[in-house]
C-alpha cells in the first residue's frame, strides 16, 4: 500500500509490518471458566498467571502457523523490582522500577497444554523471585520474545483529577509487539491489550480458546 499527503510523494507500507493493537476482555465468567480448565477452581492461581498462560498459548499457536512447525519461545513479562531488589526501593520514589526476565517455551522439553503452561510461568517466576534463576537480560537481547506487562490492581479505576472517577480506563495502541494487561471495571476480569502486525493479528483472534473466553 502506499499513502501520500499533500504534494508529498508516495511512500511505501508494509502492512505485515504494521503493528495493530486489540482489546480481548475476560470477564469474571471466562476467569471463573480459565480457574477450572487450569484445575485450580480453588483460586490457587492469580488471574494474571491464567490470562497469560491463555495468550502465550496462542501465541505459541500463532507462530507455529506461520512457520509451520512448533518452535521454542521466550515470554518476558516485566516484574516490577519494589520489595525484591537487593538495594531498597523507598515507597515514595517515583516512575517504574522494573526488570524483563525470560520464560522459556521448549518444544522438547514442555507440553503446549494450558496447564503446562501455567506450571512454566508460575514456577519460572518464583525461581526468578527467589533468586534461583537470573534475570538474563543478554538473552533477551539476542531472541525474539513476546513482552508481557501487567497493570492490574493498580487503583487506576480511584484516580480523581476533581471531575469525578473515570468511567473506563484503557491504555494507548503500541507500535511494538507486546500485551498488557489491566483490571476492567468490574475488578473481576481483566482487559488484555495485545499488539501483534496485522497478519498474526488476524490468526491470534481465530484462535479457538480467544473466541470462547473473550468478548
């Protein structure tokens, strides 16, 4: 495709390329549904954990279409550093204190089955707290990986500026490939904002599990 402006000359788009941003909400049935598909009904796992297991999943899917066979993958969701850093963080300190660390997919070494997955990242995540596993930032700067953020239980929802609490709080469009995660008004479900190119876009949202938990 290409696009002008004015007496500009044209310039050309790859639209593969183009990132585009969508929002898949998971109510609290879907949560109440990921719970019992995951075996842990009782609430043994965060809501996080399940949104994430599901999206990595099709994710995992995703590439496996485009490159016809099942892949290792690496996951890296941002951990925020407040409490766990060796050097304390005071509470009043602002901006992010965060750090990247890697969840390793291997093909040959785990199963592609949703509870498989919520074993990985719970238990690569405490490792990662513990100090059992390093944070391997070299890593991830030489594998493609899939970002993860979470802003859930964050009081985005009590923020008041002086004209009254937000009706709906949602986060902008990014122009890399990342999710992010974020309670919805209700507070039993979350909002996942996924931002993929426009090719695996389309895949990632026929995948079979995102249509029957979703909306």
């Amino acid at each position: 495709m290409k696009v002008s402006s004015g007496g500009h000359s044209l310039v050309s788009v790859d639209q593969e390329a183009m990132v585009v941003t969508k929002r898949f909400r998971f109510n609290g049935t879907s949560m109440s549904k990921l719970r019992a598909k995951s075996g842990s009904a009782n609430g043994q796992h965060t809501r996080v954990t399940l949104v994430a297991s599901l999206i990595w999943k099709a994710l995992i899917t995703v590439d496996q279409v485009k490159c016809g066979s099942l892949r290792n993958r690496l996951l890296a969701p941002a951990m925020s550093l407040r409490g766990k850093a060796s050097s304390p963080v005071l509470e009043s300190s602002f901006g992010n204190v965060w750090a990247p660390y890697p969840i390793r997919f291997l093909q040959n070494e785990t199963g592609l089955e949703f509870g498989d997955l919520v074993d990985l990242i719970e238990d690569t995540t405490r490792n990662v707290i513990i100090g059992k596993l390093c944070l391997a930032h070299e890593e991830l700067e030489h594998n493609k990986f899939c970002i993860f953020t979470s802003w859930c239980r964050f009081p985005m929802y009590e923020a008041d500026f002086g004209w009254g609490k937000p009706y709906w709080v949602n986060t902008a469009g990014s122009s890399v490939e990342m999710v992010t995660l974020m309670d919805d008004k209700d507070g039993d479900g979350i909002e996942a904002w996924v931002s993929l190119n426009q090719k695996e876009m389309y895949v990632f949202g026929s995948d079979q599990d995102i249509l029957d938990l979703t909306s």
